[in-house]
C-alpha cells in the first residue's frame, strides 16, 4: 500500500471507552450530590445514566456534537430540580475532564512515534474526547471531530475532511478502527483502505469489502507497513 497518511478513531480503538464514561458519569454524579443536591436527590446514578441516555436518544440528528447534546441535555437537568443555567458549564466541565482520563491500551505511544517519522499521523472522532488534554496531541498531525465537521462518521464529510487537511489522495490514506460500519466501510466508501481493530478477532459479517487490514490491535501496525 502506498500509505502516506494514517488517521485513528480514539475511543474503543486507542484506548476502552466503556470504563472512562462509567467513571466520569460517577465523579458527575458526585459533584451534582456536593452542589445541586436537588438533581442528585431526584435521579440516583443509575436512573440518571437511563435518563441521558433516553434524552440522547431521541436526538440522534444531533450525536455528531455531543458536546452540545450533553449541554443541551444539562439545561434540561437544571430546570427539572429548579436550578438555573449556571449549572451548565461547570457541570460540563466536570464530566468532561473525568471523559478524558483514559488508560491507553499497551503499546499505543509507542506505535504512534514509531509510525509518526513515516506518514502524517491524523484522528478522526465522533466523540469529544481530547488529545491535547489527553497528553497525547503532539502525537498528531490533525484532529477532525464530528463537531467541526458538522457530520459523524460514517459520513463521507468527515473522511474528506480529514483528507483535506492531510493532503492526501484517498488512495494513500490509511484509516484505523475499531467500528466495522463508522470506521472501516465509512472510510472505504470515499476510497481510503482500512484497518479493522479486533481484539477478539470477529468474523467480518458487515457486508461489503473487507478491511485492508485486520489487526488484534493498533500495535501490530509498525509490522504490517513500515520496511523491515
């Protein structure tokens, strides 16, 4: 493959998204207890987690900025226990530095700096997480998030988007993932090849072309395109 760009989905493929939102859902939680005693008293842990993800829902024209769906979603929250719209910025702030301590998988920086002094290293999410807070942005070239690019993936906009930036032809660009439809068949569809994340090594049942590259994980990646 002439590969001379490589763009990682974050969550679920650099690191396991599952435990981070649990834990920044509880420190949330917590804070809400300390000082909007009100909401905490209403909605417990768990029916408040039941109670966003009902809201979200409903709202799936919005998912591509889930920042704003949370804030939105926050307003709602507020008003329901008699609170005003103050609460919204330190609550989001709140969850959202917890959102972003995350535990890399193994081996992940060190598959990033041996990658990154052969091709333009970029990230493509749908979520909000946030590689400079992270620690990790100097690692990438480019972020695109669903937020800037005003789609989520699978959506082609957002691939071109990345493609835009990086400068690249479709064709020497190599996109990562964990997702089989978001990342692997939304990235193929604009002509990218792809690499499928699959730590449990899954049959490919999604249709369509399979990935380029089938990986346990992103660590395996130095091997499979750098010379030996």
């Amino acid at each position: 493959m002439n590969i001379r760009c490589i763009t990682f989905d974050l969550d679920d493929t650099l690191w396991d998204c599952a435990p981070v939102i649990q834990n920044a859902e509880r420190i949330f939680h917590d804070w809400l207890t300390a000082h909007y005693p009100r909401i905490a008293q209403r909605h417990g842990l768990e029916a408040m987690v039941r109670h966003r993800q009902a809201w979200f829902a409903e709202r799936r024209h919005l998912h591509y900025d889930m920042t704003r769906l949370r804030k939105h979603w926050l307003r709602i929250l507020a008003a329901q226990s008699g609170y005003g719209d103050e609460l919204v910025e330190p609550a989001f702030r709140v969850f959202w530095e917890a959102r972003n301590q995350v535990s890399l998988y193994d081996d992940v920086l060190e598959t990033l700096d041996r990658l990154r002094g052969h091709f333009r290293i970029g990230a493509i999410t749908n979520g909000n997480a946030c590689v400079h807070h992270i620690g990790i942005g100097d690692r990438f070239d480019f972020v695109i998030t669903s937020a800037t690019a005003g789609v989520a993936k699978p959506s082609a906009r957002i691939f071109t988007a990345a493609l835009d930036e990086a400068g690249v032809e479709a064709s020497q660009a190599l996109h990562v993932g964990d997702d089989a439809e978001r990342d692997v068949r939304g990235a193929a569809r604009v002509g990218m090849r792809t690499a499928w994340v699959n730590p449990h090594a899954l049959a490919w049942e999604s249709g369509g072309s399979p990935p380029d590259l089938t990986l346990r994980s992103v660590s395996e990646l130095p091997a499979r395109l750098l010379p030996r």
